[in-house]
C-alpha cells in the first residue's frame, strides 16, 4: 500500500469531510492513510516544515507554497457568507483607535487565528497597517477579548455563531466586505498535495477524497459523533451550521467559480503588500 501522510483540522466540516475515513467506512483504494488532526496553523506551520503529503490548509499558506504543493478540486472552504469576523467587546472603537493611559498611548492589539491564515490575509488585505498584530490559537481569541487583553480579534470556525452569548460585538464581517468587492465566493483553505506525488497518485488521492465527501453527505447523521468528538462547540446546532455554511457546492468540486476566486484572492493580497509579487499562482492537481 502506498502511505499518505495525511493533515486535516479539527474543524466540523473537515471531520464531516473526512469521517468516513477516520472511521475506516470506505475503501481507501490502495492508499494507507496516515491522519493527523490538529488545529489549521499547526497544519500551516508543518506544511512549510515538509511535513504531510496532503493536508488541508489556509489558502494563504498555500500561495506561499504554490511552487511544491497544488490544491485538490475536492475539499476546499469556500462560498458566500463564511468570511471571518472582526470581533470587538466595545463596539465604539476601531482597530485605528490608539489606547493606552498616562501619556503612553498604543496601537490596537489586533489577535489572529496564525500568521498565514486566510483570515489574518483578508485583515491585512482590508486593514493595512491598522491596530498591532499578535497571532494566537483561535480558540483563545473571544476569551482575550472578553477580558479585556485584546481590543480585536479576527474570529474563525464555530465562534462566529456564538460570539454574541459571549458579550462580543461585530466591528465587521470580512467575508461580507470580500463579496462586495470581487462578487465571488469567499476561498479560505484547501486540501493541498506535493506535486512530488505523481500525475497518477495525485488523481487516487482526489478520487477518495471525493469519495469520503459523497459518503458523509449521504450518512450525516452519522458522522455526528466524530465531529463531537474534535468540535470546540458541543452544541449540536452550532457544528450543523457549521457544516452547512462550509461544505457546498464547492466543496465537491472548486470549478471555474473556485479557481477564479483564488486568482482574486491572490491579486488583492499582492496589491495590499500582503504577499509578494512574483509567487506562481496556485494550480489545481488530481483532475481526472
């Protein structure tokens, strides 16, 4: 059997995605997938270290990588409405705002999910030079904002459906902001694969990922307890709405829509001074 050394988030619409796999339901096609789950700037951090095969990852790192790794057609997060949200618990100020007491003012203290995260581009893409940047483990960001050691944080995953129960207001929807600029879909990761692997064993590969997606769209109810299992929300409610806002249409396939969204999200990002000029754009491998 061929080994893949595997990558995916813990988030519910990858462990959706991928339940089928975890849980050994469907053929892997001669494949012998080595998984790991961690957090999506863990999976960015080691991808620029060498490590996986395949993995899903933030658009952003997958820009900064184009020249070893290309995205797969299937298993990618994007569409319409799923943006990032810039968070504040008072919802007066602006990450322009200074702070500060005694003569001493500072700039903002703006917390992100990692460095290159699609949601920290898009910040740095509609926020230049605003407010100081500081990149946390997303799941640390409503609770510094809540007591009191950040004035913003880009928030990510199942907090943007919980954090008004947390007394934190909206400064922005960053995903809304993209649509009305560019009217395409929002793309902020991929299921990205070292060119290394081959024409052929990249196709396997998309083939059962395709596979895996098919399999929990068709038993979804049963894929509930892995997401459980790995959600930073128990509240079932919460990872359904997580599902259906980021596994769609374009998870099955990126098509035309997908990959034009990549080449804006690029063009932008180059024009901000968020990314270099010069980077190959990101290919789409594994089509049949």
């Amino acid at each position: 059997m061929t080994k893949i050394h595997l990558g995916i988030s813990t988030c519910p619409n990858d462990t959706f995605a991928f339940h089928g796999l975890i849980e050994r339901r469907v053929d892997w096609r001669g494949l012998d997938f080595q998984i790991e789950l961690v957090d999506v700037q863990e999976l960015n951090r080691r991808l620029f270290a060498g490590d996986f095969d395949v993995a899903k990852a933030s658009f952003h790192a997958a820009f900064l990588l184009s020249k070893e790794l290309g995205v797969l057609p299937s298993g990618s997060a994007l569409g319409f409405g799923v943006g990032p949200l810039l968070l504040a618990a008072d919802p007066s100020t602006r990450p322009s705002d200074q702070f500060g007491a005694g003569g001493s003012p500072r700039r903002a203290l703006v917390l992100c999910p990692g460095e290159h995260t699609t949601a920290t581009l898009l910040y740095k893409i509609f926020y230049p030079n605003q407010g100081q940047i500081r990149n946390v483990v997303f799941s640390e960001i409503m609770p510094a904002l809540t007591n009191g050691s950040a004035e913003f944080g880009v928030c990510i995953h199942e907090g943007r459906f919980t954090y008004g129960q947390q007394g934190l207001s909206l400064v922005e929807d960053l995903g809304t902001v993209w649509e009305q600029r560019t009217e395409v879909p929002l793309p902020l990761g991929g299921i990205l694969a070292r060119h290394r692997l081959g024409a052929e064993l990249l196709r396997t590969v998309q083939n059962v990922i395709h596979f895996f997606l098919e399999y929990g769209r068709a038993h979804r109810e049963s894929t509930l307890p892995t997401m459980r299992q790995y959600a930073q929300e128990f509240d079932d409610q919460v990872i359904w709405a997580h599902v259906d806002l980021y596994v769609n249409e374009w998870t099955l396939d990126l098509g035309k829509d997908g990959t034009q969204a990549l080449s804006i999200l690029q063009e932008k990002a180059v024009a901000a001074g968020a990314l270099s000029k010069g980077l190959p754009p990101l290919i789409v491998v594994g089509e049949s």
